[in-house]
C-alpha cells in the first residue's frame, strides 16, 4: 500500500511547472539589460580620452563635440550583449521539472540522474 501512495504522490506533482508571472520575468530582464555588456577596458579608455579631448574649452567653446560619439559607444553595449546572459537569466527564473522516478525490480523507487 506505501508503493501506492508513492506512485499517487508521483502522478499528482505538476510535471510541468509553469512560470508564476511573466511580467516578473520581463521584469528581471529590463533591470538587467543596463549591465548585460560591461565596457572594455579600452572602451573606458576611449570614453575617457574623448572626454578630455572635449574639456578643453579653448578648441570646443560651444561643449563637448564627441558626446554623442561617447553616447552611442556607451548604449551600442546593450545592443550587443551575449544572448546567453539573457537565456541563462531566464532558465535561472523558471522553475525546474523535477527529476524523473523510476521503478526498479525489487518495488523500489529511484531518481533518475540527468546526463551532463
């Protein structure tokens, strides 16, 4: 009778778990876009170097001419972010399946190990 309530308890388990809420994904994911890409050290550089270039008020007294050059080096890094920072985000947040059972000879149950 406890093989039954085993097997019971097995069947009842939602084997596949939906996600709770997918604005909560969306969410996750708008917060991490900023920090998806991280600059390069010789973007720094080139911000930085443009920036200096910039200051100097006797060559550029109307501002900084190299802004928007600096403005698209720093948003251009969303654009091409790694899609696997956002897949692995995604997998993090959605529930996993859980691991399949099986019978063996003997009337026993045993979890079945996932192959790497």
């Amino acid at each position: 009778m406890a093989g039954a309530d085993k097997l019971q308890q097995v069947i009842g388990d939602d084997l596949f778990p939906n996600v709770q809420s997918i604005s909560d994904v969306k969410q996750v994911l708008d917060f991490m876009q900023p920090v998806s890409q991280p600059l390069r050290e010789e973007q720094v550089r080139a911000i930085l170097y443009l920036q200096d270039l910039g200051s100097n008020q006797e060559m550029h007294p109307g501002g900084n001419p190299y802004e928007k050059l600096i403005k698209a080096i720093v948003d251009y890094r969303e654009k091409i972010a790694d899609p696997e920072f956002y897949i692995d985000t995604i997998e993090a947040l959605v529930p996993k399946p859980p691991r399949p059972i099986l019978m063996t000879g003997d009337g026993n149950f045993k979890k079945v190990q996932p192959a790497k």
